[in-house]
C-alpha cells in the first residue's frame, strides 16, 4: 500500500492513525511483500492477520491463499477492510484477547501481524502459549523485543522471555526495519520475527510450569549468582552442580535453553525417556464378554490385538469446558493425537473404579473423584479395550506429567464438536468413541 493510498484512505475515512492504538501504517510495497513471502503461504492454506490496519500486508497473503481470517481492533478500520475485502472472514476484536482455540478447527494456521509495540509481548505470549494451533509465525515488533526473542546466553539482550519463547519454538531474526517505512514513523526501529515450532524430540520433555517457575526466578535479580534466586530449593548446591556440570558460581544467564530443562528435571526427579515400559508392565488379556483369561504384557496386547482394559476420564471445568490432553511423543500408540483428559490401562488385578482416579493423579497431578457414565466394548477403535468412561470436575492447574502429555487446555463441548467434524485424524480413535458416548448421554447437557 502506498503512501499517498494511506493518506488518501484515511481522508475518506476522516481520521488520522491513533497513537492509543499503536497505529503506524506500513507503506514500503516491497517490504509488505517480503514479510508475507515469510509465511510460505501454500494456496488454499490457513493464516490468520493480527492488526490489519489498512490492508497492507492482506492484499499480499490474500494473492496467495484465500483461506484467511484477519482480526482487527478499531471498528471503523474493520468496516473498511470488509469494504475492501469482501470475501474476506474479518473479527472486529482484539487480537490479545482472542480465543487461539476457535482455530483448531482450521489445522495448523501461519500467523502474521505487524503488532502495536505496546502490546506486542502480551499478543507474543498468547498466540505462543501451548497448546498452539499456530504452525508459523511472522511479526513485525520493536527491534529491542525482536533482539531479547532471538537472544543468545551471556548476552543483554538473553533472559526470561527468550526462554520461555525458546523452549517451544524457534525465533529467527529475519530483517531490521527503519521507522520510514512506516507512517507516522515510530521512535524506533522494528524488526521482523519468524517463529517455528520446536520438533517435539529436540528437547527432553519437562514439566513446562516448573520450567516457567524456574526461570522466572533465575532471572529475577540476573546479575546474582543463580544460587541466590533458586538455591533454596536444592539440598547441596554443590552435588547439583555437578550433576549438571555447572559452575557453583553460575549465572542465569550464562546457561542454554538445553541447561534450564535439565535443571527443571533434575529438581523435579524427571531425567525424560519414553513414557512406557512397554515390556515391563502387565494387562489382563480378556474374551469377548470382558472376562478374564490370562496375563499379558503391553507390548503383546497391542502387537497381536489381544482385548484388554482401559479407563478413559472426562475432566470438566465449572463451566463446562472438557479438559484435552495432547499425548506425548513417547506413547506408543497415537504419539501426539489429541485424547481424554486422563486415560490409561487397567493394570492386571486392578479394577475399572480404581484406575481412573489414579489416572487422573498421574497423569494430571490432582485428586479428583470419578463417575462412571458409560462403556464400549473391545473394537478395533479403542485398540482391543474395553473401556469405561468416567467424569470428574476440577479447575486446574493441573500438574501434567511430561512424559505422557505434550500439552493441554479446556475446550468447550461445541469448540470439540465442530474440530472433530473438521479434523477427525487429530484426535485419538479411543477419544472419538468415548466423546460420541458422552455426546449421546444426558451428560453431554449437564
């Protein structure tokens, strides 16, 4: 968009660019062109807009896929991109406080936005949060917001929000942009950011509040030595130190990302691995009527289809919104499928009403009582189980075990219908049994 076209824009509209609003129009064509080019937009491929303004970057991302949504906050500027726009999806709204869950449904999404500076970081923590339905993101932000992102350890710019962005995405400082190509041009200059999701086995897993925790602490006095803000959760500083091979004299900032997940797992006794035991742990096998017939172990069960014994567990909030897990990668079925909120095999010996609240314990940290509100019986879509569905009630914050789940959030029961008539392959097979009984119960209208 040009600058006289800007001018000429806002003369019909009758207003000038609003400071409250964080307003600076982009007009440099070739620039709004390279960071749409960031994207990698595939024709027909989903992409979200935040902060649209007048068009300058839409026009671009809309010549390569027609398959977008922008979000934009001033009203009077919403009506002119619908105007401009048509066929355009536009939410008059504002992007920091958006629900990320209503695109699910839509598959991975790339995400673009040149973000007002004054709310850039609370838009960055939200669209990053896990889970995330964002598979790309490309931001135009304050150039010392940019250099904290992609900051390197023992250096200025390195701290708590590099980390905490870092541990689930990569931040690539792309290009620096000077204020003239902007109107009204800002103080400072701005830079362009392109976040791609970590490949879920490039890290050991860990439990990503403590993390959160961990690191904010660390970095709360960063000129003190790291023993000062955390040493008093550790017993011997010393010995811990040697256990990661660190210096007892270390500072926040002189460790990597690799180093913090350590230090998370080592204080919380988890050094990662894969999830199951598959040879160790040991299944009733049963016969057609739920009867016991011998013992098996995991693998054998779910290598030769024997029928089994399995809970599933639908966690609820006081509103209603079912809790969702993201299963780890180390599961050996349906790695990184979208399942209940808690769910797990009945051990050999061990009844249906005492595994699911266990499981609850294990796998989401929390005591919850559990009731039973329906049954499948063993098919090839719950993998040979038997499975009895259970409902519980908690409101979190649950402490997941890093080694079973990925990631999770609540999502309302109209949120998982429309995802799972839209993408049915993300979600476990034994879920979309248990969410079809539950959605044909008087449960599902509670």
């Amino acid at each position: 968009m040009k600058l006289s076209t800007i001018s000429q824009s806002l003369a019909a509209l009758g207003r000038t660019p609003k400071q409250s609003l964080g307003q600076n129009f982009l007009h440099d064509q070739n620039v709004a062109q390279w960071i749409v080019d960031q994207l990698e937009l595939q024709p027909g491929e989903p992409w979200v807009e935040l902060g649209p303004g007048l068009g300058a970057l839409t026009e671009y991302a809309l010549s390569k896929s027609a398959n977008g949504l922008v979000i934009e906050k001033d009203g009077q500027l919403a009506g002119f991109l619908r105007a401009q726009f048509p066929k355009l999806e536009i939410v008059h709204g504002d992007a920091s406080e958006f629900d990320t869950r209503e695109l699910f449904i839509r598959g991975p999404v790339k995400v673009v936005g040149n973000l007002p500076y004054y709310v850039s970081s609370q838009i960055l923590i939200g669209w990053t949060d896990q889970p995330s339905p964002v598979g790309r993101l490309v931001f135009t932000l304050q150039k010392e917001l940019a250099e904290r992102l992609s900051g390197e350890p023992r250096t200025k710019a390195y701290g708590a929000l590099t980390l905490l962005i870092g541990r689930r995405w990569h931040v690539h400082f792309a290009r620096k942009l000077p204020p003239t190509v902007f109107t009204p041009e800002p103080r400072v200059d701005s830079a362009v950011v392109v976040l791609t999701p970590r490949d879920p086995g490039e890290l050991p897993p860990c439990d990503g509040a403590a993390f959160r925790r961990l690191v904010k602490r660390g970095f709360a006095q960063r000129r003190k030595m790291l023993r000062k803000n955390i040493g008093d959760e550790v017993e011997d500083w010393g010995e811990f130190c040697r256990a990661l091979g660190l210096q007892e004299t270390v500072r926040a900032e002189e460790l990597d990302l690799a180093q913090w997940v350590a230090i998370t797992n080592l204080l919380g006794g988890k050094t990662g691995g894969a999830a199951q035991d598959v040879h160790g742990e040991i299944f009733d096998v049963v016969d057609e009527t739920d009867r016991v017939v011998r013992q098996a172990s995991r693998h054998e069960v779910h290598t030769q289809g024997l029928r089994h014994r399995a809970v599933h567990v639908f966690v609820f909030n006081d509103i209603g919104e079912l809790f969702l897990q993201r299963r780890s990668r180390w599961k050996d079925v349906h790695p990184l499928m979208w399942d209940s909120s808690a769910a797990g095999h009945v051990e050999a010996g061990q009844t249906y009403d005492a595994t699911a609240p266990r499981e609850v314990a294990e796998e989401l940290g929390v005591e919850a009582a559990c009731t039973r509100i329906g049954e499948r019986a063993a098919c090839a879509e719950t993998g040979w189980e038997f499975v009895h569905l259970y409902r519980a009630e908690h409101e979190g914050p649950f402490r997941l075990a890093p080694a079973e789940i990925d990631s999770g959030a609540f999502f309302t029961i109209e949120q998982i219908r429309r995802w799972i008539a839209a993408r049915p392959a993300d979600f476990a097979p034994g879920f979309l049994e248990c969410f079809r009984i539950f959605d044909s119960s008087p449960q599902a209208h509670v």
